[in-house]
C-alpha cells in the first residue's frame, strides 16, 4: 500500500506523467528535428508541451491518485468513469501525448526514409 501520504501522491503522479510525457515528446521532438534536418529546416519545444499535461491535474483538469494496487501514484484511470473533466482530460491526454506523437514519429521517420532511398538513387546514378 502507498505509505507516504496524498501530497507526496500527487508529487509522484505528478513526476511520472511530467516525464513519462517529457521523454515520449523527447523522442517524438527528435524523430521530428531528424526528419527536418534531413527533409526541411527547423525547431520545436518538449518541456513545455509536457509541463502543460503534468499540470493540468494540478489544476483540477484531471486527477492524481494511487494506482489500483496502491504502490505507486500516477493519473488517477478510474476517476474518468464518473467525472466529466476527468474523461475529457483522459481523451486529449490519448490523444495528444499518444496518438499525435507516434503519428508524428512514424510520418517522420518515413519522409527521413524516403529522402534517404531518394538521395541513394541520385548518388547511384552519379
């Protein structure tokens, strides 16, 4: 069972999400900035993406509990079944720390393939 209180609770659900998010818009960044490098030029921003997810159920826009075994805390998956914002906040968490990122990644890195198979034809007929 969790020991250590509800304030430490949400410091620790609120670490998880801050980097689980952090290290899935990290890597969804670094496809992207290869993917630019190689196909156009440009940049983006990973901590701020994920502060705002981290944060929003620290600012009720969610919720933090304990995991339902009670060893660890994270987002609190059962309060969606009964609260409102905790469902919208679930949906666009799925939405975009999920499925939004592994689009970008896989659309990234094909462009980055393509370019590569274009760029070996070219050299090949050189």
């Amino acid at each position: 069972r969790w020991l250590y209180g509800k304030h430490i609770c949400l410091f620790y659900a609120f670490c998880g999400v801050l980097f689980g998010i952090c290290s899935l818009s990290t890597l969804t960044l670094l496809s992207t900035v290869c993917c630019l490098k190689i196909c156009f030029p440009a940049y983006a921003c990973a901590w701020t993406y994920a502060a705002i997810f981290a944060c929003s159920p620290l600012a009720h826009w969610g919720e933090y509990g304990e995991e339902p075994y009670g060893t660890a805390c994270c987002i609190d998956w059962r309060s969606t079944n009964v609260d409102v914002m905790s469902m919208s906040y679930t949906v666009v968490l799925f939405v975009f720390c999920f499925i939004l990122p592994c689009g970008v990644i896989v659309t990234s890195y094909s462009l980055i393939l393509v370019t590569v198979k274009e760029s070996r034809r070219a050299v090949e007929q050189h």
